[in-house]
C-alpha cells in the first residue's frame, strides 16, 4: 500500500495547513426553515468585510436530518424532501462520502461558481489547493469541503473565535452542533 493510499484510508489531509484558517471568524448568520448557516471571514483578509460572504458554514442538512428523521433508512429521503430527489441522488451516487458528511455535521460551502477573489480572501489557499479540497454540487450550486477533519477544524476555530455567534448558530441547529 503506498503512503499516500495509506493517508487516504486513514482518513488524513493531503493538504497540510498552517495557521491560514485559525484566523476565520463569524460575520454574520442566517436563520432558514432547514437550519442555519454563518458566513465567514478572515482576519488576514486585506478587503474590509462584507455583510455577507461567499463561504458558508452550513447546519442546514444535518439539522433538517436531525428533527425529521427516525432511522438511518429515513436520513435520505429527509434530505429529498427539502433539497430535491434528483439533487440529492446526484451526490449519493457521486460522492457518498460528502452526502454522509453533510448529513451529519455542518460543512465549510463556497455558494459562487468559481474560485474567486472572495474564496481566495477568506480561505487563502490557491485554486490548486481549493480543486483537491472541495467538490462541487452542480445541482446546487455549491462547493464542499470534503474532508471531515478539515470541517470539524472549522467548528473548533469557529466556537473559538466568534464564541457568542458560534453559540447561537449551535442554538439554531436544535441541538445538533456541540
């Protein structure tokens, strides 16, 4: 088994970061019928910031999977129900990995079609690098981030650094988010 399968089954990152994300932190959030989401922003950002950004940290899935679902066999058509049964199915079949995740855990989305100079501003890392970390729902109209590691970092700077906000989006997750 050569080393970088060996990362894989493991579960490790093929992109080791520095700091760049320990300095994200919460803008804003936004409440919706499905859950919530906090836009981001980045402290090392040289543009003044925005009401809202492009880069999300998403509960609305495992939320909505959270208060509707009984069992696992239910967990998928939840998700159809709100996001639609050809959206949803397209990312079962293409990436199961992200579809599991998204259903159990927020996620780190960038909702713009490319990698643009907001992306760039608030994860800063190059297209290169943001091509091997995220996927992108066509369906959608969104970028995720597919690694878990990655993402539960996110959750852990996120309730570090914006505390209060954290807290609230937690709060509005019903119960889903530590």
């Amino acid at each position: 088994m050569s080393y970088g399968l060996f990362n894989w089954w493991w579960g490790e990152d093929e992109v080791v970061f520095d700091d760049k994300w320990d300095t994200l932190f919460i803008l804003n959030l936004e409440e919706t019928d499905l859950g919530s989401y906090a836009y981001l922003w980045n402290t090392l950002s040289t543009f003044q910031p925005p009401r809202n950004s492009s880069v999300i940290y998403d509960s609305r899935i495992c939320s909505i999977v959270h208060h509707e679902s009984v069992t696992n066999a239910d967990e998928d058509e939840v998700v159809r129900n709100h996001y639609g049964q050809t959206s949803w199915d397209w990312l079962l079949d293409n990436h199961p990995h992200v579809a599991s995740l998204l259903r159990n855990e927020p996620c780190l989305i960038h909702t713009n079609l490319d990698y643009n100079k907001d992306a760039f501003e608030i994860l800063r890392i190059t297209a290169t690098e943001f091509n091997k970390l995220f996927i992108w729902w066509e369906t959608e109209g969104w970028w995720v981030l597919k690694s878990p590691e990655l993402n539960r970092k996110v959750g852990r700077i996120l309730k570090k650094r914006s505390t209060e906000k954290y807290d609230i989006f937690a709060d509005l997750s019903g119960g889903k988010i530590q």
